[in-house]
C-alpha cells in the first residue's frame, strides 16, 4: 500500500506519522512516532493509530547525534521492520518568509531559498530543513513536499503584515508573518463541514496548546493573528511571554546585563505560564494546584485571551463564530468556561453540559455566537497537501481551492 510520511523535526526531537494512501486517494492515519533526545538519551517510540505500541527503544548517543540522524533512524525502522517505503515525505517547515503562501514541491533551489529564513526562525527553520537537505542528497527518488506555518497568513492585507518601523525593516521581511498556520488552515476547512452555515462568515480561532495563538480569519481567509514576526508575540503560553513591551527586552539587556542569546532563551524557555507560576507550563499541573501564583498565571491566560478576542473581533467588525482548538481548547473544560465569561459582552453563551462532555458544539441554542471545539490535525493537513502536490501538482489550500 502506498504511504506518505509526514515529518516534523525540532531541535531534540523528530515527530513522525504514516498515513496510508487508498484506492480513492484518501488518507489513513497509520503510525504515530518519535525520535526524542537527539544528542542526549535518543529513545524511539511509536505507536499504531489506535494506540497500539509498536515500539520503544533507546540508542547511543553517538547513532544519534542529531536530528538528521533521527530520521534516518527512524526511517529504517519503518523500512526493515514495518516494510514501509513511502511514496513522498511531507515536512513541516516552520517559516515560509515573505515568499511561500502555499505548499510546494522542494528541490536544491527551494531550499536555498528557505535557508534564507533561518534568521527569521533560528529555532527551528535549521532543524525543519536538516532532514530535508539528508534525504535531497540521499534519497533525490523521494519526493518531497514543505508545508508552511506562515503560508495560511499571506492573505494578510497590509495593516496586517506591518509593523510601524522604517519601510527597510519591512522590505528585509520584518513583517507580522503569524504563525500555526496549518493548524488554522486544516481547522478552517473542517469547519465548512461542521457548521457551513459560519464557515464562509466572520470567525476566531483559539489555537491553545503549550503554544498558543488565535486567528481572525472571514471567507476561510486568514485576515489578522495574534503572532508575528516570531512565534513569540501574542497569548502567554507555556514557556513564552506573548505581548510585552519591547521596552522590558531593552532592560533586561542595560540593567541586567543579559546578551541577545540570554534573551533568546529567557524569552522562549522561562516565561508564560512558568515564568508567572513559578511552577509549571502545564496546564494541567496549574489547574490542579491551589498556589497563589498558579492561579494568577491562570487568570492571566484567560484574560489575555479575552483582550486579543476584542481586537481580533475588531479587525473583522464583528464575529459569527469561535473555535477552541489545541491541547487546551480541546480538552480543558475549565479554561473554555472561563473564556465564554471573558466573552459574554460579545454575544457568547456555553451550555456548561455540552461544554462539559467536549461536544462539537459548545454554545447555547440562544448563543449570539455559536462557540465549536475542533480538533486539529497538523499532520493530516501535511499529508493532504503532499499528497494534491503529487497527484495534480497543486497543494489543497481553501485558497487554492477558491481560486481554481
Ligand atoms: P499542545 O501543545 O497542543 O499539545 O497542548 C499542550 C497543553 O495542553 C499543555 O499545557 C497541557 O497541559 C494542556 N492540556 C492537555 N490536556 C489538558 C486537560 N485535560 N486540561 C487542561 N490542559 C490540558
């Protein structure tokens, strides 16, 4: 059977899954793996769709140095011991820059050019693009397919993709370029199907998880994000601070001393929901704890949400629907009831039950605002869009998919 394997790679692990292909070219989640401690303790795990382990072993140190390494690993597993050789690899990459509004096709010349935007994303574009240039060299009869987190925000208009900075700035790519793109991009889509009747409306995504970000997105168009030119702005998150006045990063480097790298790592590492806890980036963990501290990190959150929610309904003048989506979107009741109060002035009403038992549908029947729980699929949407650049040479973007 053919297969597609999808790829996300980072900077101490390889995230992995196998989607099989059918007679009617649809896509069947098959494996779900990880290559975790590159360079320190490498420990492969996978499982089958349903949960099933199909493996779990560790490696020295020196079989996997880096994240190349990893997948190489990783792809002989899935070659020697599952017989899986998959027909096209489909790679999240992190930044697309100014350039890439959808999927493409990689060859030499593409990933010289997404070298160009390692600046732009130091963190991850190097690790996204290590497998990608491995298997070019090694493996040119595979093809493969990048998939961008910037590409579902190039619809932005201009106010939305600048910062008010000297025109040079902008022209060398310091722009509002958003983030979880594929993530708004597979949660869009679905949404025609569960409720078409908003879909093609005013809509705010929620994309909550150890990341977080939300969308303003009408027609199924992404018309303003939380995030911008790094996935740094925004929502507090797990270990990141979202908005902050750029004047604290101004003290931390006179008064305090710290270099750019200190503040790279403070900035990424110590901050959201540790940062202001003291405690944990988890969620879970601060909802389970009665600290002072936690409950403030909580507090928090919940109301920078509600702050980003009004200006992101500013920029649609108004708004017929909001999705939870993402770890915490998805799964914590809690935090969506919470959020449902921060936006009652709007017109949301939850029905504490459904909400409770994490329906599809959350709001009231009287809900001005119907509020959805999506569950998104990063993954699935990578498979998609490699699996329409190999059959017709066209990714399966709504915009795409709208233009033709
Ligand atoms: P993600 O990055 O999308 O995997 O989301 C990770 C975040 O989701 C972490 O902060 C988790 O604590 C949070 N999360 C997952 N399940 C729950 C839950 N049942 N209640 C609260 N938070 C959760």
């Amino acid at each position: 059977m053919d297969t597609i394997l999808v790829v996300n790679a980072g900077s101490s692990s390889v995230k992995f899954q196998i989607f099989a292909v059918d007679g009617d070219a649809r896509l069947q989640r098959q494996i779900k793996g990880q290559m975790d401690g590159i360079g320190s303790r490498p420990r492969l795990r996978a499982s089958a769709a349903n949960g099933d382990p199909l493996a779990d072993r560790a490696y020295p140190i020196e079989r996997v140095p880096d994240v190349t390494a990893a997948l190489e690993v990783a792809g002989i597993w899935l070659k020697d011991e599952l017989r899986i050789n998959p027909i096209a690899v489909g790679h999240r990459v992190v930044h697309g820059g100014p350039e890439y509004e959808r999927p493409v096709r990689i060859d030499h010349g593409i990933v010289a050019r997404l070298e160009k935007f390692v600046p732009l994303a130091p963190l991850h574009q190097p690790y996204n693009l290590a497998p990608i240039r491995s298997l070019l060299e090694n493996r040119a009869d595979i093809p493969q397919v990048a998939c961008f987190d910037t590409a579902f925000h190039r619809t932005h208009g201009a106010l939305a993709d600048h910062y008010a900075v000297p025109f040079q700035l902008y022209a060398e790519g310091v722009r509002r370029y958003g983030f979880h793109g594929l993530s708004y991009e597979y949660v869009a889509k679905t949404l025609r199907q569960v409720a078409p009747e908003v879909a093609n409306g005013r809509v705010i995504v929620a994309h909550l998880g150890n990341g977080a970000s939300m969308c303003a997105i009408r027609e199924g168009r992404s018309v303003e994000s939380t995030m911008g030119f790094t996935a740094l702005d925004g929502l507090p998150m797990g270990t990141r601070p979202g908005q902050i006045d750029p004047g604290v990063v101004l003290y931390l480097i006179a008064r305090k001393g710290m270099s750019a790298a200190d503040v790279q790592t403070f900035l990424y590492r110590d901050c959201g929901l540790k940062g202001l806890s003291g405690i944990s980036n988890d969620m879970r963990e601060l909802l389970e704890s009665d600290d002072p501290h936690a409950i403030l990190a909580i507090e928090y959150f919940v109301h920078r949400i509600g702050l980003h929610a009004g200006m992101l309904a500013a920029a649609l003048q108004g708004i017929d629907a909001f999705v939870f989506t993402a770890g915490i979107g998805e799964n914590s009741a809690h935090i969506r009831a919470r959020i449902g109060e921060k936006l009652s002035w709007l017109g949301v009403e939850l029905d504490a039950a459904e909400n409770a038992r994490h329906a599809g549908s959350i709001s009231r029947p009287g809900s001005r605002i119907p509020v959805y729980v999506v569950p998104t699929d990063e993954e699935l949407m990578i498979a998609q869009h490699t699996l329409a650049l190999l059959m017709n040479g066209q990714p399966s973007s709504p915009n795409r998919e709208r233009a033709s």
